[in-house]
C-alpha cells in the first residue's frame, strides 16, 4: 500500500524551518540565509515536496556545524 500525504503547507514549511532555526541555535550556529524556498512552495506540479533553503554560509559556520554534527553521531 502506498502511503499518500497531503502536500505541505507554508505554515508547514515555514515552521519546519523555524525549528531548524532555533536547533542551530541552540549549538551557538546560524544560518542567516535559512528560509522557505518560495518557488517550491509555489509549485504545482505534483507532489509538491516543499522545500527549506539552508542558504550559504561562512567557513566558520560550516566547520561549526561540521562539529556539531560529527560530535552528535559520536553518541
């Protein structure tokens, strides 16, 4: 059986990349460009996925997430 959701919302999406926001956050990191990407939330064609854009970022940044991320998986 397959499962069928219903597409994503913009409250959806939007939230989704607020919770990543504030998870960074959290370890002392952001992503100033992290938001919703617009054209998929305004896509039609089907399925829409919805996207979050994680947008660039500093060398600084992307090695404190790097940290973040290997001292995580090391749990």
């Amino acid at each position: 059986m397959t499962d069928h959701q219903s597409p994503p919302t913009a409250y959806d999406m939007t939230l989704c990349a607020e919770e990543l926001r504030d998870a960074l956050a959290g370890h002392g990191i952001t992503l100033p460009s992290l938001r919703v990407d617009l054209p998929t939330l305004a896509s039609t064609y089907p399925p829409r996925a919805g996207l979050v854009a994680l947008g660039n970022c500093n060398l600084a940044t992307a090695r404190a997430l790097a940290a973040v991320l290997r001292k995580a998986a090391d749990r």
